[in-house]
C-alpha cells in the first residue's frame, strides 16, 4: 500500500492510500482533517491517484451507513456494486460482521 498526502503550507492535512492487487487497485484509508474538509482535497487526492492506477478498476469499501462517503464517490463516477460480498472476501481480509455492513463502490479507470 502506497499513501499520498495533501499537504497546506507545510501541514499534512489529507491522505488516501492505494493498493493494488492482482487485477484491481483498492482506495484504503482516505482521510481529510474535519478543519480542512469541504475544501476540495479530497477531490484533488482522488483525481490525481486515479491518474495513478495502471488496473481496470479502482474499487473502494466502505460502511454502509457512511453516506457522506457513498455520496463523495458516487459524485466522482463510483457506483454501488451488486456483489459487494463477493469483492470483499476477494480483494479484502476482513471479519464476517464487517462484510455484512459494509459497501463496495467502483470505477473503470482504464
């Protein structure tokens, strides 16, 4: 997993990290300071990773109850995927309980 950082004169102020893995990339870890959010990092983050990504797809899990991310990713070309359970036992080491209450959301990049 490599991070990229976003950084405000000097300050590191957001994060978001990529994984690659066999023929997807996974977003992991997207962060922005709540000082700093609304501002247009993470958008700026996202854009320049998906510039990044060398696989057909970059996927993104997330809790279903987390609709403030569902809404940034599906602003961005993400949609909700129907097979979310299988994508997660594939591409993620995650329990059971997490799986069940979880989302993964998706984008061709290439």
């Amino acid at each position: 997993m490599t991070f990229f950082g976003w950084e405000v004169n000097g300050e590191l102020v957001g994060i978001m990290g990529l994984e690659p893995i066999r023929d997807v990339t996974l977003i992991r870890h997207a962060y922005v300071l709540p000082e700093w959010q609304r501002q247009g990092i993470s958008s700026k983050l996202l854009g320049y990773l998906k510039g990044l990504v060398t696989t057909p797809r970059l996927l993104v899990g997330t809790w279903a109850d987390a609709w403030w991310a569902i809404d940034f990713y599906q602003k961005h070309g993400f949609s909700l995927l129907s097979n979310k359970d299988k994508l997660l036992e594939t591409y993620w080491d995650i329990p059971q309980r997490q799986i069940e209450t979880s989302v993964v959301l998706g984008v061709e990049v290439r």
